[in-house]
C-alpha cells in the first residue's frame, strides 16, 4: 500500500494508475476517475496548508518588526 504524504507520493500513485490504465490492469472507468479526482484533492489541500504555514511565517517575521 501507498502512503501518501507528499506530493512526490501522489505523483507515485498518479503515474502507477496511468500505466494500470494504459496496460489494462485498472479498468479505464471509476477507479481510475476516482483516484485521479481524490489526488487533486489531495494536491489543493496540499497547496492551500503549504500557502497558510507560509503566510504564517511572514506574519510572525512582521510581528517580530513592530517590536
């Protein structure tokens, strides 16, 4: 099984499905829609939490100037 805890994870798993696909091991229909549609997901939420602790950062290191 295939932890996915990065996007280098999900790239993993994308590029697995799409050769299950392309050699007919995963039907070409909702498995493969459905893993390609929750790795998307799983991406923007991915990049929204990245572009919060960012802002995060910038706040405190803005704090930290007022002072």
């Amino acid at each position: 099984a295939l932890t996915l805890e990065s996007p280098d994870d999900i790239k993993r798993l994308l590029a697995d499905t799409i050769n299950g696909v392309w050699t007919g091991k995963i039907p070409a229909n909702q498995p493969a829609n459905t893993i390609g549609f929750l790795a998307r997901c799983w991406i923007d939420i991915h990049e929204a939490m990245e572009f919060e602790e960012r802002m995060d950062a910038m706040e405190k290191k803005l704090e930290k100037l007022k002072v």
